[in-house]
C-alpha cells in the first residue's frame, strides 16, 4: 500500500472568475482536504499563482495535477514533497496590552524571531513567519496570555531544484 505524504501543489493560470470554485472541486469532488490555500501573482506578468498542501498518495496526486491542467485557464500544475520545496507561513497575534511587557512573553517572542507590529493603549499585535509547526508551538505559548485575535497565512513556497518555471510557462503558452 502507497504511503498518504504531504505535497504542495503549484498551479499556474489565467487570472478568470470562477477558476478557484472549479480547482477547489477537483479536491471536493476526491474527498482530499486542502490544508493549506494561497493565491497571488507569479514570477511572470498577469499569471497567477495558487498553492494549495494536501495530504494523498503519490499516485494519487498525479491523477490531480492531470484533472487541474485539464482547466482551460490553467497554464501549467506542479508537486513537490516536502523536501523538495521551501516554506513558509506568516501569523499574526494580538494580544492585550497588559500583557506587553511580561517577561516570558518577551522571552518567547525573541527565542521565535517575532516582532511587534503595533501597539495600542488596548491591544498590541505580533507578527512571526516559519513552518506550521513552529507557528503552532506560538500559539500554543501565548494562548494563556489572553490571545485576542489569531490569524495565519497559507503555505508561500518555492521549489528547491531549479525548474526554470518562466521557461516552462512560455512554453506551455506557445502550444
């Protein structure tokens, strides 16, 4: 039986209401759970790029990108294991401004390289960026500390091996 593994999926298209409903149905309809959602602009102008992390086997995620480039707007559709890419998600906390100069939590903000963004009479807000997990042993850390809002960003990644992506999307365009 194939090992279930994590992949990161880039997909590259045309930026077209609607595209993210019928990408986001592919999962649906497979009953795959997406982790993890990211959409911006890419490397080459009026490309859009979306990240999604799911959860599937090998052979499974083969048969997925072959369902997301059969999308008429979609130029081209990658996956990466986890070791083949480099990552990154941002958070964001606020936190009530009793709480601002607590030593253990200034201990903890500098031993996670997060910053302080803003500071009000009422609330200040922290800013980290690293992997899933070392967000999540943040929260975990001030969640005591009357966390008042929490916010996280997808997975932003890139691959490591050298993929020449504009190259391959010109190409993919000309056909």
């Amino acid at each position: 039986m194939e090992a279930i593994q994590k992949f990161t999926i880039s997909v590259y298209t045309e930026n077209n209401i609607g595209l993210l409903n019928r990408l986001s149905a592919i999962f649906l309809k497979r009953h795959i759970n997406i982790e993890s959602l990211t959409v911006s602009n890419s490397e080459i102008k009026n490309v859009q790029r979306f990240t999604f992390v799911v959860k599937m086997t090998e052979k499974n995620i083969k048969k997925i990108i072959g369902q997301i480039e059969k999308q008429i707007e979609v130029i081209r559709a990658f996956f990466h294991t986890e070791a083949e890419i480099i990552y990154q998600e941002t958070a964001m906390f606020k936190m009530s401004t009793e709480h601002l100069y607590d030593e253990i939590i200034q201990e903890r903000l500098k031993l996670r390289r997060a910053n302080i963004v803003t500071i009000t009479k009422h609330y200040f807000v922290i800013e980290t960026t690293g992997s899933k997990e070392d967000i999540d042993r943040l929260y975990d850390r001030l969640l005591p500390y009357d966390l008042l809002q929490f916010v996280r960003s997808g997975r932003i990644a890139i691959s490591r091996p050298k993929m020449a992506i504009s190259e391959i999307l010109k190409e993919s365009k000309e056909k």
